[in-house]
C-alpha cells in the first residue's frame, strides 16, 4: 500500500462518505423525516462510520487507529439494523434498503482489510 498522506485518500473513507451520504437522501422520505429519533439515529449512525475513520487516521498510532477502524465498523453495522427498522417501518423500499446496507458491507470490508494492514497482515477480530 502506498503511503497515504490524507484520510480522504482512504477507500473505506470514502466509501463510508458513500453511506452517509446514501443514508441521508434516504432519510429525506417524506415518512422518515417525521421519525425524529430514527432519523437522527441512522444519520448519526451512518456519519460515524467516515468520522472516526478520519479521526483515527490522525491518531498517531496504529493501535489507536485499529481501535477507531472498530468503532467505525461498529457503526455500519448499526447503520445496518437501522436500515431493517426503516423497511419494517415502510420508510425505505427493499431496493433502496439493500443498496445502503451493501455499502455499508463495503464499508465493513475496507476497515477490515485496513485493520489487517495495520496489523501486518493479520485478519482482524
């Protein structure tokens, strides 16, 4: 991997700004936009994934990033079962439903393979 010099560099960055940015036109449905809660929830959700992605790039260490890279991961699958709440709640199609949680598995499988670079190659957790 080439030396990255900016998170914005990061394929699982982007692909987590994809998400958050997929979960946001979502909640812009005219049934989600009444569910306060869920709504904040998921964009929360959603925007975490790329923010602690960033913030754990500028951590200065590998440990402290891997421990960000969890935390980011954790929050796309949170993403993800909120996505389920929306469709149970008719909010969301099952299209629109599988398009946001497959980038939200992207997602999970960039941080995983970043993780494992950062730990020289081992899987992660």
């Amino acid at each position: 991997m080439a030396k990255v010099k900016r998170f914005e560099d990061l394929q699982a960055w982007q692909k987590a700004r994809q998400l958050a940015n997929a979960v946001y036109d979502l909640t812009e449905h005219a049934a989600f936009v009444k569910d306060f809660r869920l709504r904040n929830q998921i964009q929360g959700a959603s925007g975490s994934v790329m923010h602690n992605i960033a913030e754990g790039f500028d951590s200065g260490s590998d440990p402290e990033f891997i421990r960000f890279l969890k935390m980011a991961r954790r929050s796309a699958s949170e993403t993800q079962s909120e996505l389920y709440l929306a469709l149970d709640r008719k909010y969301i199609t099952q299209d629109e439903m599988q398009k946001a949680y497959a980038l939200a598995s992207e997602a999970k499988k960039l941080i995983n393979g970043l993780i494992g670079y950062l730990r020289g190659g081992k899987s992660h957790d």
